[in-house]
C-alpha cells in the first residue's frame, strides 16, 4: 500500500532515529553525533555514525546510509511501505485504511481461500491416526508439525464437499491447483466434476515471507506413481520466486547471518526441529536468480545443504554461477555419511551437522576439486578440461580483486600458470564477441557519459547537504540540462524551493528501493561535516561551500559547451550556415578560456 507523502511526513517527523536505533544496539555520544558498531557489517572499531540533526545514519565502513525508514527496511529487512506503517503503530498514530482495487480484492480473495484450505488440512491431520503415524515415523514432533500446519487430504471428496459448506467456487480452487477435473458427463452435479488434487497426502502449506498461504506441497501415504507433488503456477504462486519456510527462517537468518538451503520438506523440517531454525528449501526446482535475489535481502552466506547424490551436486553446480555472480558467499556442507539432511540428523544428530556446516568448503574450493577429481589422470590435458570447467564460475565474479584471487588459488591447485588461466579466460570472451560488438566510431563521446553522470551526482549530493545553494543552481542548471538523474534535481528544486525541509524529509519522497539507496548515499555523505553538525557560522567553511558550489556550475557548464560544440560541428558537416559556422566560433572560443 502506497501513503500519501503528507502522512509519511507526519510519521518521520515523530520518529527521532536515535530512539529507534537505541531499541536495537548501545549508542555513544560523540559531539553533535552518536557511534555504535555497525549493525551491517562486522567491525571492531566503530564507524557507524548517527546525526540526531539531520536524523540521518551512515557507516563510514561499509557505506550504508540513510533516514529513519530505511534504517528500520534495514534492520527488519521490510518494505518502504511496510517501515512506515511500523513507525506509525509505534507513535501511536492511525494508519489509513488500504483501498482495494477490484484485482487486490480478487488476490485478496484468493489468499483467504488458500488459508481456509490450510485450515481444512490441518484439522484434517489431527483427526487422522494415520496420517499423525506417518509424520512421527519420520521423527517429526507435534510442536514441528503444529508450527508448520501440517496438514492431510483423506479422499477426493471431503475438499470438495468443504468448499460447497464455505461457498468457495469450486473453478477457484481448479485457477488455484487444489482440485482437478474429473471425465464425467456434465448432468452430474458440479461438486462430482471435481476430485481434490493432493487427496491421500500429508500436506506442507507453503507461505510466502508474509505468512500467508500460497501454496501446497503433497507427500503421498498410498502407493502412488507420484511420491512427492507441488501446485502449479498460479496468480499467487510461482515457483522460482518462493523459500519453503522463508517466513519461519527469517528471524533466524538475519540474527545468524547465513542461511541453510536443502531440497525437501522433511529436510526443512527436520532441521528446524533440531535447532537450525536458518533453514529454508528450494521446491523441486534448481536455485534461480530470484532465490539468490530473495535471500540477498537478509544475508550474504549461503549454506548449500544438498543431497549426496548425483543429483545434489547437480544442484550444487547450478546454484553456485548464481550465488557468485551476485557477490554472496557461497558454502557446500557435504554429507558423506547421509543422502540428505534428514537422514544424517537422524541418524548422528546435531552436534555432527554443526561440525560439517562449520567446515563446509567455500563453493569454489568445492568446484575445484570437484573438477580435480573428475579428469585428473584421464586424460594428458585433464588440467586443461578442469580449467574450461572452472572459467564460466571465475567469469561470474563480480568482483575483480576476488576475480584475481580465485584465478591465483586455481592455478596453484591445479598446477598451471596463473597467465595460462588468464589466457583461456581471455580467449574464451573473444569466442563471445560477434561482430556487432566491434568498438563504436563515437567511442570518444561514449567515454565522456560517465563523466557527465558523475557531475549531476556531485551536484544532488552537494544540494542535498546544502539546500540554501539551491537557488544559485536554479539560475544556472535545469532540468532538462541533466542527461541522467534530472528527476533528483527536480525534485531537490521542488521540495527544498516549496518548503525549506529536511534532509530526513527529502529521502521520504523515495519509495522506490532503488532511488532510496541512492539518496540514503548521497544524503550521508556529509554527515560529518563539523559546521553542519555543530551549527557554528564559519566563514571558511561558508566560502569553501559558496567556491564549490560555483566549481559544479562551472564544471557542469563546460560539459553542456562541449556537447553543444559536438552538436555543431556535426550540423556543419551535414548542412553549413552562416549562422551556424558564427555560433561555432563563438562557442569555441569560450572553451579555450
């Protein structure tokens, strides 16, 4: 739900940060500011600063930054909306009730249906001695299977029949992959087309990090072709977006910082069970972008906790080029004395497992000598093969010093020349250029963008921090001079030009994720400014400030010259004038100066 700015206005000027940020870590005062050590990143000497002022924070470690909001989407890991509407129940003040469009209705519909079905399941479950045997054959206890609403399907019919005594449409539950259609003739009454698609299972009602019901996972207690069977795709669930468990494992994710995956249920389960409550599975399906993006937002460490098998080191390999290029730390526990997580934990229980995820292999340790071992001896250029292997994964780091590294610890696994890898790397980009991706004949003007770019973001910053200098840019710079973040510019002229406000205030103008981050950077940039913090008139301070402000303008005007002069030239080329040729000397002679 979007707020209207006045009442996100309204919210942070009643939120001071300091309290907020006092309720989660000790602050020590110092001068106009407070420090702490950083709650984002771990660090012996503190760095992370807090302007009560500004009502800004910013780590001068590892550069978050920002306003009380995305201080509190930090901390919990939660929506722009969702952190205004905590900051608001917290101060006491009302939150507007959510206007429904006719499509968040219908969702909304659809996700009570989903939860009332999970509550048929689940009552089902407790009324069935079979189905309780079955979960505690498997060593699953009463409080696992109550937290997790485990639940089960007796027949075909008693969904069906539910849904008749709820007046749920039973073509809903068919859009929602509860029920499949039966072959009978259509006199039949509708409730007899319809036979529930997960009956004779013990049913995994599957949440999204809300909590809310989006799905279900099915494990058969009958004999069955199909052991295990999970919903399609639906308006409320799509695969390569969902964690089993994510809502149960969030807590513990953020407080560990790391997080377990496995493939199943019952590893999910289980592992909770015995204490590793950081554990959430994939469901039936490889790792996407969408998962590593989904779990980027809570932490950096990866434990890939696969079966032993083939297939598990299948799962490894697909999982790993996602975690890498991302930039998260990725781990491989293996269990060599176990085909899965629920098995091993079973069988040699907790203080096993904590020894081998304690020990678990880097993921690229775990390629290299997965690949190692597969050619070594094979063949005379095995260590060629395990190096063409490799280079797709090294290709993937984002980071060029840990790119570096990695290429470094290859070679001296493998026992090649760290030019060698170097070499193939390189060879194998040339095999991915085609023609189109020959250098431009504008390269020259091209090299130039990021340098315009930089300046705009130098002039946002600087009237972020400094609004009173906002007029001066207005006479100087518009809107439409910007060739990259003209929005920002417009409005800083806007809110600063109307109503003389807040850095703190500013930043709330950005829902977007996104823009947010960017402005939460650039608004703390300055933070610890002493004329700023300490509200000392100084006059050196004041001329250096009024200096750079005329270096932007004038730095700025050069670019926009330069492009104008291209411009001109170019027009002269294709058509001279007499008018044209004039404005071209004039323009070039102010260059030179």
């Amino acid at each position: 739900m979007a707020f209207d700015e006045n009442f996100i206005e309204k919210v942070r000027a009643v939120s001071d940060i300091i309290s907020v940020a006092e309720g989660y870590f000790p602050l020590k005062k110092a001068g106009a500011n407070f420090t702490a050590l950083c709650p984002f990143h771990s660090e012996k000497t503190p760095s992370f600063i807090i302007s009560r002022q500004k009502q800004i924070f910013k780590c001068f470690g590892c550069g978050e930054g920002g306003n009380v909001f995305s201080f509190l989407m930090k901390m919990e890991k939660v929506s722009f909306p969702e952190a205004v509407r905590m900051l608001a129940v917290k101060a006491g003040i009302p939150v507007p009730d959510k206007k429904y469009s006719p499509a968040d209705k219908r969702k909304e519909y659809l996700y009570s249906v989903m939860a009332e079905v999970a509550g048929f399941y689940a009552e089902n479950f407790k009324k069935s001695s079979n189905a309780k045997k079955y979960a505690a054959s498997r060593g699953l206890t009463e409080d696992v299977s109550e937290k997790f609403n485990i639940g089960f399907s007796p027949d075909e019919t008693s969904l069906i029949s539910f849904a008749d005594r709820r007046d749920i449409k039973f073509t809903d539950l068919e859009m929602l992959g509860l029920v499949v259609k039966k072959d009978r003739p259509a006199r039949q009454p509708s409730s007899a087309l319809y036979a529930d698609k997960f009956r004779y299972r013990l049913i995994f009602p599957i949440c999204d990090i809300k909590g809310r019901v989006i799905a279900f996972g099915g494990r058969t207690l009958v004999d069955s072709k199909v052991k295990y069977l999970n919903s399609p795709e639906t308006p409320l669930f799509h695969k390569s977006d969902v964690l089993y468990a994510i809502k149960e494992a969030k807590r513990a994710i953020i407080d560990e910082d790391g997080i377990i995956i496995t493939e199943g249920y019952m590893d999910v389960l289980t592992m909770h069970q015995f204490g590793f409550r950081n554990t959430v599975g994939v469901l039936g399906t490889a790792m996407t972008e969408r998962h590593v993006y989904n779990i980027k937002r809570f932490t950096d460490n990866v434990y890939l906790l696969f079966d032993s098998d083939a297939a598990g080191i299948n799962a490894v390999f697909r999982a790993a080029d996602k975690i890498i290029s991302l930039g998260l730390q990725g781990f491989v526990v293996r269990l060599n004395k176990a085909k899965d997580a629920d098995e091993f934990l079973h069988r040699y229980g907790s203080g096993d497992l904590k020894k081998q995820i304690v020990e678990a292999l880097p993921v690229f340790d775990f390629l290299r000598d997965l690949f190692k071992r597969r050619f070594e001896g094979k063949s005379p250029s095995w260590k060629a093969k395990a190096v063409d292997g490799l280079i797709p994964y090294i290709q993937a780091i984002p980071n060029a010093v840990t790119k570096d590294e990695e290429i470094k610890k290859t070679a001296e696994f493998l026992g090649v020349g760290v030019s060698a890898i170097v070499s193939v790397i390189e060879n194998a980009k040339m095999r991915a250029f085609t023609d189109e991706s020959a250098p431009d004949a504008h390269a020259d003007t091209e090299e130039k963008i990021p340098k315009k770019r930089k300046l705009e973001e130098d002039i946002v910053s600087f009237l972020v921090n400094y609004p009173e200098y906002v007029d001066l840019f207005k006479k100087n710079i518009t809107r439409e001079d910007f060739s990259y973040i003209g929005a920002f510019l417009e409005k800083i002229y806007d809110y600063y030009g109307a109503t003389g406000g807040s850095v703190s205030g500013f930043i709330s103008l950005f829902p977007d994720e996104k823009d947010a981050e960017f402005i939460n950077s650039i608004a703390a940039s300055c933070v610890r400014l002493p004329a700023a913090e300490k509200g000392v008139v100084d006059k050196k301070k004041i001329l250096e400030r009024r200096k750079l402000a005329q270096d932007l303008i004038n730095s700025f005007r050069k670019i926009m010259d330069n492009e104008k002069f291209a411009q001109l030239r170019k027009r002269i080329i294709e058509h001279p004038t007499k008018e044209a040729l004039e404005s071209y000397t004039r323009l070039a002679a102010r260059i030179k100066k």
